[in-house]
C-alpha cells in the first residue's frame, strides 16, 4: 500500500473522445449530448483541457456546519393546540427554524402556538403575503422577540424604510429556461437594492435581509450547479457593493423542496434524499423538506437531514465539488450567463 501511486498518465483530449466513440459503437458523440434547457446544450465530455486553471472554490466556512433543519407549518384552518403540539413534535425531532405561514392580507399570531415552547433557542419566521408589519396582530401577548417576517421581494417598497426583522424573499425555481429566470431575480434583485440605497440605505442592511428560496427540480446533477452559481452571484454582489465577504452567520440560500400534486408519497422521499444530497454538496444553508402527507412522513423527512449531517459527516469539509471539470464548466458559463443577464 505504501508504495500505491493515485496518480494516472494523463489522457489528451482527442484520445478520450476516440475512446467514447469506439465505446458507442458507432454512434455519433451527438447522440450523447442533450439540453439542461431549451437552448442550453449539455455536453457529458468535458475533459481537462477544457477547464480554467483555478477552479471554483466556494468558502471553506459555508461547509462548515451542516444545513440547518428547516421545518414549514400551516396555519390556516388549524387549532392553536394542534399547531403548539405540531411544533413540539417537530422540535423534539431535530427542527431548527420554524417558519409559520401566515396567509391573507390581515395576519394573525396566536401565542398559544408558542406554549411550552423554548422561542430563544430555536430559529421562527412568519411567512406573510403583506408587507405592512402593522396589519400583523397577535391574539395574546406579543410574538417571539426572535422571530422575523418573511416576506416576497416583489411586495416590499425598497424605497421605504423596512423592519429589522425583515426577511426579503426571492423564490427562485429549479426549472425553466434558467438563465432567464435567475437572471430577472438578480435584476430585481439589483433594482430593489438600487431603490434602497436612493432612500440613503446602506447596501450591508439591504443584503443582510435577503434570503433566496431555491426550488430544485428533480434533476440531481443540474441542482448540484445551481446551488453553486446562487453562491457565486450573490457573493458577486456582496463583494462589489460593500467590499467585504459575506458574514458567516448570514444564512441566504435556503433549499425547500416540495410535495407536487399527484406526486406519490413514497416516490417523494426519494425525490427529496437525492435533492437534499445535492443542496448538501452544493453548500445550501438551510433545507427545508415540505411533506404534508402525515406525521410520519414528516419525520422521515427529518431523517435524511439526521442521516445526512450525523452518519456521513459530509458537511464536515471543504468544497467537496472543487476541482471537478463539468461541474467548474457550467458553474462558470451559467454564472456569467446569468450576471450578463442580471445587468442588462
């Protein structure tokens, strides 16, 4: 073993593909190519000759720590006791940050939600569809000291000023034409910021708020790259509006993946253990798997995180994707992709 060398001749690039069109018997390289969107080839060989000299990297702080636990509750229709025993079941089970939805225009809190309930310890967030803080109302005594108001980017008025506990929420989904589509939400996002900062805001307070809701599609290699470009353009951001990295406490990327309708409950949890995977290895922040079907259910949801952060250790390193040739490839090309877009 002492003498076992992990090292390869290298292979050229034109001898590699050879090799692939012998191993196709006779089919075109064409034949293995594809698109991740319409317009966006996807092209399986990528070979060393086609990668930058340094890799990307992403910090070595957001692998740090595993992603926080992050659990959803609704409350329309719901008793308080069934949403306080719902809550405590989900804390004994390894939950982190409660986010409570509280739909409508006139939102309201109750306490009895909270019964039994150590708020200091624990992260709690109101998803609300409303921007005005005044409208949301609590039956009893006031809310968690803690708590902070998640609230859609397109309902804030950048150009007044805005609560502390502001969240400002950007929703961005895995599928579509992406660059489009992430590139209109970093061009919001860039205008919000710009409204901001006319009112004389600071660009630090602004982008301490922003939290981006990643939901990846059922492709595990292409959520893989997403989550690493969202890392990159905001840091992007960050770096050239306040000249400083990113603070480790802030948590940004959020990934929530979701139950779709019609979608079988067993063939959800797979779905989910191979996304949550991905949003490990792709350095999200917070994960949050949304399964409405039952208790039980809910807690399985639970155990991939348990499995993930507690068996495999794989959160406890540095980038693990660094270095790899197509997965460096597309990073960069949907990165600059999407900061072209982002700047139009």
């Amino acid at each position: 073993m002492a003498d076992w060398n992990y090292q390869f001749d290298p292979v050229h690039k034109a001898e590699w593909l050879q090799q692939i069109e012998k191993d196709l018997k006779g089919k075109p390289l064409s034949s293995i190519e594809g698109e991740w969107w319409p317009g966006e080839p996807l092209i399986p060989y990528a070979h060393a000759e086609d990668a930058e000299p340094v890799a990307v990297r992403l910090p070595d702080h957001i692998f740090a720590e595993p992603p926080l636990i992050v659990e959803w509750i609704d409350t329309v229709d719901a008793d308080p006791q069934a949403i306080n025993a719902h809550i405590l079941d989900t804390l004994e089970f390894g939950a982190q940050v409660l986010v409570l939805d509280l739909p409508g225009v006139e939102p309201s809190i109750h306490n009895g939600w909270f019964e039994g309930v150590h708020t200091e310890m624990i992260g709690i967030e109101f998803a609300l569809n409303t921007s005005d803080v005044a409208k949301l109302t609590n039956s009893t005594n006031p809310s968690p000291a803690n708590a902070r108001l998640r609230v859609p980017h397109e309902l804030i008025d950048s150009a007044k000023p805005a609560p502390q506990q502001l969240k400002r929420v950007y929703s961005i989904p895995g599928e579509g034409i992406w660059d489009q589509v992430c590139g209109e939400k970093f061009s919001s996002l860039r205008h919000d910021l710009g409204e901001w900062k006319k009112r004389g805001g600071a660009a630090v307070e602004f982008l301490s708020q922003v939290l981006f809701v990643f939901e990846p599609g059922p492709d595990f290699y292409k959520s893989l790259i997403q989550h690493r470009v969202l890392h990159l353009l905001f840091q992007n951001i960050y770096l050239a509006e306040t000249g400083n990295t990113i603070p480790t406490s802030h948590h940004y990327l959020e990934t929530r993946i979701q139950l779709h309708e019609a979608e079988d409950a067993d063939a959800f949890l797979i779905r989910a253990s191979s996304s949550t995977l991905a949003a490990c290895l792709g350095g999200a922040q917070r994960i949050c798997i949304d399964h409405k079907i039952s208790r039980m259910y809910q807690r399985v949801g639970r155990n991939i995180h348990h499995l993930l952060q507690m068996e495999s250790h794989m959160t406890r390193s540095t980038d693990p994707l660094a270095g790899s040739y197509s997965i460096d490839l597309y990073t960069r090309r949907w990165t600059e992709m999407i900061w072209n877009r982002a700047g139009e």
